[in-house]
C-alpha cells in the first residue's frame, strides 16, 4: 500500500552573491514525484548539495515547498491542520544526522523520551517512567540510563536516543537523514542492524537519506538516485547496483572502495569501459542547459546540451538519459 508520495515537488530559493550581485534562482528540489510503499525502505542517494535534506524536510513538513504537493495516506501535508495536522506529526518522526545536535542538552533522557508521549496524550503521568523504560530498552540501552544527561552518553548511544524519541509515538514512516555519517564505522554497522531489527518488528517504512552506497545496498528496497536537486534514475536495490544506466549512478557506484585479495596482493576494482572519471559537481543556481549531468558525461551527445531528458520508465526502472 502506498503510504507516501510527492507530485513535482520543488523548492527553490533566491541567492544573492555580493552586496551588488545579482539575485539567482537555487533549485534545490525541482520536480521529484516518488511513492514509498508500506513496509519499504525508499533510500535517496547522491553527491552532497544534490538537495536530498531538502527533499526530507520537505517530506517532513519542516520547509514550505515552491510547487508540487507531499501526500501521506492520500491527504495533502501541506494542506491540513489541526487535528490532521497532529495525526501527520504522529505518524511521520525523523531520525537526524547529528545526534550530539537533535538532543537538549539540558534535560534529562527521561524528560526527552517523555514529553512526546505527553503532548500525544500517549501514557499517563504514572506511566510515563514504564513507557520510557520500554523505549530505552527497544534501542538497546537500560532503564536506569533515563536519569542521565546526553552529554554524559557516546555518539553511538545518542542516536540510539534519537531512535527511541522516534519511536515513542508508533510511526509508520521514519525519515532518517544521513543517521550513520557522524559515527564510527563499527558503531555505524549496529545502528544499521537495529533500524533493521526494528523494520521487521515493527513493519515500519524508512525514508533513508545517505550518501554510503555500502549502506544503502544493504538496507535499501528502493533507491533513488539525485543530482542538483533531480532524480536521475530510480529502480530498486539490486537492479541499481547490479546494472546502473544513468552515468552519474554508474560513477558513484565505482566510488564506492572496493577491495580485493588476489595473489597475496590488494588491488583495487578495476574501472568498467565507459564508466565516468572524475569531476565535480554542477551549482544548481547557474545549470547547464539541457542535461544537468552534460559537462561532466563521457557518453554526451549534442542532443544533451539543448535538450533536458526527463525521468522514463526503462526496463522496469526510471531513468533521465537520452540513451535510453
């Protein structure tokens, strides 16, 4: 069952350079329509500036978008209040990328797993230390930690905190935006396995914001891949990294490390033919004409500099490219 999805979505904002200069456009989210089923892991990848927070605070109700609608169980996020409004903030949490910045520093980890539940309505003041206990647990921590600040945790413990918060109200939909980036790599790989512990207990469905291709590999159902604020190809996982199209998809798949013992000796995955070399990424206030990708693909033609592909279904996927 579809559970969400955005129609054009856009956001644009205006950037002045200098006292004198001129006012640009920056497309930060221009024109993604994507659909996350129930029970789903919707990832969105791509370089950092491509728009993928944007696009999450947009899903999030956190930003106000320019055009084009969010739906969450078929009603218009941006439309409803009150009551409707309070039902959306119930089903829909979000996991941030800094846990060190998403905690108050000044309140207990009870007061703070605590006081969703108490604008909800959820428990009862007499309760409250019971349901917290629960939570703490859930994410792997003990109940005596709710009597602790969040300084006083590492950053592996914190977002297991920020977890909790997030699942204190029973969510269908977790927006996780670049949850993982600022941990270790060993704690990295457990809050990876509890966010997929929790997704089979609890049936829930992921928005997954990243840009480690290792980890959305293995935890994404769906992927879609952005660039300057577009999605250039969308399919699920394993077709994305077994058979890539877009070339931009095809050069963040060979940035991903890869290695390889062979013959007492470390080597590297060796380079596809015609797979893109290096480059940096385009400004979205001042893009290319026609493709936004054009000045940094191997496979251009003269079509792609006059003409902007749009996003085609192709062999069970979407792919933004005039070679398919």
């Amino acid at each position: 069952m579809e559970l969400l999805r955005t129609e054009n979505l856009c956001k644009y904002y205006d950037v002045k350079s200098g006292v004198f200069g001129k006012t640009k456009t920056l497309k930060a989210v221009d024109g993604i329509s994507i659909s996350v089923d129930s029970d789903r892991v919707f990832a969105v990848v791509g370089e950092s500036g491509c728009g993928k927070s944007t696009l999450a605070r947009l899903i999030l109700r956190l930003s106000t978008p320019t055009a084009g609608k969010v739906f969450f169980k078929g009603n218009d996020i941006h439309g409803v209040r009150g009551r409707e409004l309070k039902s959306f903030r119930k089903s829909v949490q979000v996991v941030f990328q800094d846990p060190f910045a998403s905690l108050n520093p000044r309140m207990t980890i009870f007061a703070i797993l605590a006081e969703p539940l108490v604008i909800h309505n959820i428990a009862r003041k007499k309760d409250l230390r019971g349901r917290v206990s629960e939570l703490l647990e859930t994410v792997g921590l003990k109940p005596e930690h709710m009597n602790r600040y969040p300084h006083e945790f590492s950053g592996g413990q914190r977002q297991r905190i920020c977890i909790a918060r997030a699942l204190a109200l029973s969510p269908e939909l977790i927006v996780a935006d670049e949850p993982l980036s600022s941990l270790d790599v060993s704690i990295q790989a457990q809050i990876l396995n509890l966010l997929g512990d929790l997704k089979r207990e609890k049936k829930l469905s992921f928005v997954f914001i990243s840009h480690d291709l290792n980890v959305v590999h293995y935890f994404a159902d769906t992927v879609a891949v952005m660039y300057l604020g577009k999605v250039v190809e969308e399919a699920d996982a394993e077709t994305i990294f077994d058979d890539p199209r877009h070339p931009y998809t095809e050069m963040l798949l060979e940035a991903i490390p890869r290695v390889r013992v062979a013959r007492e000796e470390t080597v590297q995955r060796r380079r596809r033919p015609g797979t893109v070399g290096n480059g940096t990424q385009g400004v979205a206030e001042a893009p290319p004409l026609g493709c936004l990708f054009y000045p940094r693909c191997p496979r251009r033609m003269s079509l792609c500099s006059t003409e902007t592909p749009g996003l085609r279904e192709s062999g069970g996927r979407k792919v933004a490219c005039h070679l398919y």
